[in-house]
C-alpha cells in the first residue's frame, strides 16, 4: 500500500507549518493514524518515503511517543492513568471494573474489536482522579459505578 490521495494532502498541508519535512514527523505520523488507526510496518515506509525518513526513524520516534499504536487498536481505545495521584484516589477499583465491562485485561482487545484498554503514565489530570480516557474524551473522576454509562457511549 501507499498513501492514497487523500493522505497524502493532508500530508502536504501539514509541511507549511515546519521548517523542513522531518520536522513534520510527529504530526504527519499522528495524521496517518487518525486515517489507518493504528501505524504498520508499511505504514511507516510509506511515510518514511513521503518525508524522506527510514522506517527506523520513524519508528524510534511512534514507540517514544504517548497513543501512536505500532500494534492495531479497537475501534476506541480506553486509558487508563496509573500514575501516582490516580492510583491512591482508587485507580485499583477503577481497574478492576473497566477490565470486568470490557471482558479484557490491560493491553488486551475486545473480541468485536471496539475496545482497547492501555494503561498510559498520566493524563494530566490529577485533579480529577481517578481519570481515563476513551479515544480523545477524558472522564474524571470516574468511579467504578460510573464506567457502564461511560463505555455506553462508545458502544
């Protein structure tokens, strides 16, 4: 595959905003995905030709990054934040009953791939702990009793 028309406009908008093509990485691999939902091997060679970066690269820069998928992802994913402030305002118990409704472990995909669940470090939003977010929807704080209504919405 290579990238289609479409994505390579988006593309070609994107480079106005930097000073040379490499620059424009982050942003063009973060476009690409929101198109493909998730960023293959051929993925990045495709981008990789259109900015002049190898895969190598490319990849280096997906795997550091927080939500770029370098394995596919359910058709919504869910964060959890585990980081210190969530998990002492009841991360645990949050954990627990996100896993239960979805019927999946942290990491783990939905059997009709809707759902992926992902822990992710902070949300950067401390104040609202226990916190998650479904695809770019942050909730917080979310109680255990809370989570039906809010995976409802996604379903």
């Amino acid at each position: 595959m290579s990238l289609t028309d479409e994505e390579r406009r988006e593309l070609e908008e994107l480079l106005p905003h930097y000073p040379d093509r490499r620059a424009a990485a982050d942003s063009a691999l973060r476009a690409l995905q929101r198109r493909r939902r998730w960023l293959s091997d051929e993925s990045l060679a495709d981008l990789g030709g259109f900015l002049g970066m190898s895969v190598a690269e490319l990849d280096s820069l997906a795997t550091f990054a927080n939500m770029l998928f370098r394995q596919p992802v359910g058709r919504h994913v869910v964060l959890l934040c585990d980081s210190f402030a969530c998990w002492s305002l009841g991360y645990d118990g949050l954990r627990a009953e996100v896993e239960a409704q979805l019927g999946v472990g942290m990491g783990g995909t939905t059997p009709d791939g809707r759902f992926t669940l992902l822990p992710i470090v902070c949300l950067g939003a401390c104040d609202r702990g226990p916190a998650m977010m479904v695809d770019a929807d942050l909730h917080g704080p979310v109680a255990a009793a809370d989570v039906g209504e809010i995976l409802k919405e996604y379903a």
